[in-house]
C-alpha cells in the first residue's frame, strides 16, 4: 500500500482500493491496462482541485478518466498514482434555449445531452459513435468527432467556456458563454483535444444549434471504389454540404453479408451513405437531386429515405459494418487516420495492397467526406509476434499517409496506442513547443505522465 493513501482517505473525497474497482480504472477500449494505487470521485470542481493540490504537493500521478471508451489508451494510468474517475459529476446544470447554451459537468453521456437539448428544439451536434457511453469531459479533451462533423465540425467548434483544474489545483475558467469571444489567447483551444496532459476539465459551457426539422438518407453500393468516390465529388461538386457522407470497403461489405446476410446487404464492393439535414421541403428536393447525381456515377444499388424511421433503416446497416468485422474471430485495430480528400481512393488500394503483400486483412469504412476512414487491422494477438507485425504494418500505413499529407489521429488522439508514431508525425520544433507549454502548466509532469508529451 502507499504509503499517501491514509492521508488522500483524510480528504473526505470519495476514494476505492479495493482491487476490482482499481483494475475497471486501468484500462478503456484499447488494449493497455495498468492498475492504478487508488481511484477518487469526486463530486465537485472543489475536490478535484483538492486532490490535484495533493498529489502535486507529494508529485504523485494523477490522470483524469471520463466513462474509459477511448480508443488509444489515453486515460490508463501509465505511471500508476490516483486515477480521477469524472462520472459523478454527471449534471446538466442549464440549457439555456435564448442563448443557445449548455452547461453540464464533465461525467455527462454525450447522448443524455443531446436527447435533452433535443427536446427543447435544440441540437448538438458532436456524434461519436460511442456515443451511448462517452462522457462530455472525454469528448471535450480528445475533441471527439463523429460522421456529422462533415457539416458541424468537430467537439472544439462547440466548447464556448471550461472551468479547468490546474496540476497544482488552481481552478481556472477560459472562453465564457457568448458564441463570438476573442478576449485573449484562445486557451479553451488549447485544452480541448489536450488528452488529459494540461488540466482537468470541471465543467463545461457548450454551444447549440437549432434543432433541424427533417433529415433525409440516400444509401448506395457500387461495383469499384472509385466510384464511390467519384460519387462523394459529384456531391459536394454540385453544391450540397451533407451532414454526412460514409464510405465502407469491400471487406467490409463481405464481412457485413457473412454477418447480416446477402439480403440486407446489397451487392457491390463500396457503400456510400449520404445524409442531409434542414427544411423538410428543401431537403426532399434536394434528395432527389443527389440521387439523380449518384445514379448517373453508376450505382448498383440506390435506396432513399425520407422520413426518420426510413433514415434509421438505412443506418443500421452502417452501424453495423464495425460490429460484423468480429465474424472474423479477430481482434480489431481502429486507426482514425486521415487523408485529404482526394485521396480516397489511392488509400483504399494500399489497404488492398496491405492485405495482398503483408496478409494482415484491413477493412475501411468512416467518413469520406472529411477524408476520417477508419482502417481497421484484423489481428490475431493470441499469435506469437502478431503485435510487432501489426506495429510494422502501422508503419508502412503512417508513413503512406503523412506522405499523403494527412494525419495519424482525427478522432481518438495519440494516447499510448500511437506514441511510438508521435515523432513521425510532429516536426521538432513543434514537439518542443507542446513540451514548453506542458511545463509551464505542470511542471512536475504529475498529469497522464508516459503519454505523448
Ligand atoms: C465503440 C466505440 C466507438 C467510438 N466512436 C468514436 C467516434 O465516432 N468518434 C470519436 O471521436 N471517438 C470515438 N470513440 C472513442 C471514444 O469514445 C472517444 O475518444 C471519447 O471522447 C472518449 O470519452 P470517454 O469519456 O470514454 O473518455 P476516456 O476514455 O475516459 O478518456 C479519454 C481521454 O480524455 C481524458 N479525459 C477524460 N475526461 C477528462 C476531463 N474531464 N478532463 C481532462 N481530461 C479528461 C483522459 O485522461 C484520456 O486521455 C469510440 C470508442 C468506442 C469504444
């Protein structure tokens, strides 16, 4: 036992020792774990600064943890200590529908607050996939995404204000509650997507949009990729910004047929579905038209849905191209990596490639329309070696993207899970500069320390 932990109890801050609790707090989505000394829950922005002022004082570890589904090891506990588990700061203090505002502590599930907002006519946006199960802390500090980012951009264009926890426990506030606000550095920039290294997120003020009455699905199969692709330019080339714009492979596709069966999912070797948000009346009109221009690129199969029950149909087939990947008996590597646009179809012959010349099979799906596919490397880790072969694969995989222009993470973050390639995909002085704003801001490195920086 450590020899602080009497002492951390003395706080009065809900603490756990107790073995299951410790292991549940070491790991999240990803394949690391490390059992940290104690978990804390603290159920205030106090007692969060009360247990940062503690370890600081003792320089003992501390990392944040929100509902632990990410994707890249980011809140594992990497140097043991105390882990800071969000969860019981679960509340929706106020939506405010004159202002267009929320604000909610960190441990709120993403959906809660949408289905909230959603009831008041207003909406927001941020639509990971995981949604059902992330907290609003995580999302803010991985600057989650999600299909409809296409359109609404990212968590960070929806973060106006952040109450902060400082490593030495000073509660800082940044941004305010105004949709417009260039009052000094933009430091809620700088914390959002921070992964936990720079401060801990108490609360958190967020913008909202109006509620868009209707939405409308176009879902397509084509025989080539390239069509698909040709299919996504034909779409924005006409003019139309869809809140979503999904493309999956053919592995995926056969995966999904050999999971749902052939009669759900339609024949073709790329699946396009498009989504458009707005008027009711503008958006019928404009489904017609964005099926008349995937027509004519040459799909094979072509459905459309107007009304929510139809859209939510032609959904379910794409939110289950990630679950039938498991018919493969197979443990699955999520990469988010990101390619400018244009190179849609260049990175889906590499992944062929992959398969051909390293046998190790990769299924692509995610959103064209931001250039945010999802590589997923099927491996067998039960395998001697499998996890230096994936690693070498991953390489050959970054390096093409760089090269390519784009970028290792659009979603998850770096965490553990993409150290290794952080140097591969920052530029020194870069590098250096997240060090020096990493020490002015914890000094003695006590948070999520053996991360990226
Ligand atoms: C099935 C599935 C689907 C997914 N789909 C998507 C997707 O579509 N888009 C996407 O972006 N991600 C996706 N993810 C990844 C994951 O859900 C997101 O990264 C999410 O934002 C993590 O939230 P969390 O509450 O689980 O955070 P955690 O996993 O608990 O933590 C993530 C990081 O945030 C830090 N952190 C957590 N709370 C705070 C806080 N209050 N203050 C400071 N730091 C904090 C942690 O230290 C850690 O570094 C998916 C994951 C799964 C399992």
């Amino acid at each position: 036992m450590s020899s602080w932990l009497p002492a951390l109890r003395r706080l009065g801050v809900p603490t756990s020792t107790e073995p299951a609790v410790l292991a549940e707090h070491g790991t999240d989505a990803w394949m690391a774990a490390v059992t940290p000394e104690a978990v804390t829950f603290p159920r205030t922005a106090a007692e969060v600064s009360q247990v940062l002022r503690f370890a600081h004082r003792r320089g003992i570890p501390v990392t944040a943890r929100g509902a632990g589904k990410g994707y890249v090891g980011g809140c594992v506990p990497q140097h043991k200590g105390i882990v800071v588990s969000l969860m019981r700061m679960n509340r929706i203090r106020e939506i405010h529908s004159g202002d267009f505002v929320a604000v909610v502590e960190p441990g709120v599930i993403t959906s809660k607050l949408q289905a909230a907002v959603e009831k008041k006519g207003l909406f927001y946006p941020p639509d990971p996939a995981s949604r059902d199960t992330c907290s609003l802390g995580g999302n803010v500090a991985t600057n989650a995404g999600g299909p409809r980012c296409l359109k609404y951009g990212v968590t960070r264009n929806y973060v106006l204000g952040l109450e902060v926890a400082l490593a030495d426990g000073t509660l800082v506030r940044c941004g305010g509650r105004t949709h417009k606000n260039k009052t000094g550095f933009d430091l809620v920039g700088l914390f959002t997507g921070s992964e936990g290294v720079l401060g801990i997120a108490t609360e958190l003020t967020l913008k909202l949009l109006p509620l868009p009455p209707a939405r409308v699905t176009v879902s397509a199969t084509f025989a080539r990729a390239d069509q698909a692709a040709a299919a996504v330019r034909a779409v924005l080339g006409a003019g139309f910004l869809p809140c979503s714009l999904e493309v999956a492979d053919a592995f995926t596709l056969e995966s999904a047929r050999r999971h749902l069966g052939s009669k759900v999912v339609p024949a073709g070797n790329a699946h396009l579905l498009v989504e458009l948000d707005g008027q009711a009346e503008s958006v019928r009109s404009e489904l017609k038209s964005v099926a008349a221009l995937i027509r004519k690129v040459g799909a094979l199969s072509l459905r459309t849905a107007d009304t929510p029950e139809a859209s939510e149909e032609l959904w379910s087939l794409r939110r289950n191209f990630s679950p039938a990947l498991k018919v493969h008996g197979l443990t699955k590597l999520n990469e988010d990596i990101v390619v400018p646009r244009g190179k849609l179809v260049d990175l889906f012959r590499f992944a062929g490639r992959m398969q051909k010349e390293y046998g190790v099979p990769v299924a692509c799906f995610g959103h064209a329309g931001d250039g945010n596919i999802h590589v997923n490397l099927m491996c067998d880790l039960t395998r001697k070696g499998e996890r230096a072969r994936m690693d070498r694969a991953l390489d050959l995989l970054f390096r093409q993207v760089l090269a390519w222009g784009g970028a290792i993470t659009g979603e998850h973050g770096i965490g553990l899970a993409k150290k290794r390639w952080w140097n591969d995909a920052v530029p020194p002085a870069t590098r250096d500069l997240h060090t020096t704003i990493k020490h002015a801001l914890d000094p003695k490195g006590i948070l999520n320390p053996g991360k990226f920086v």
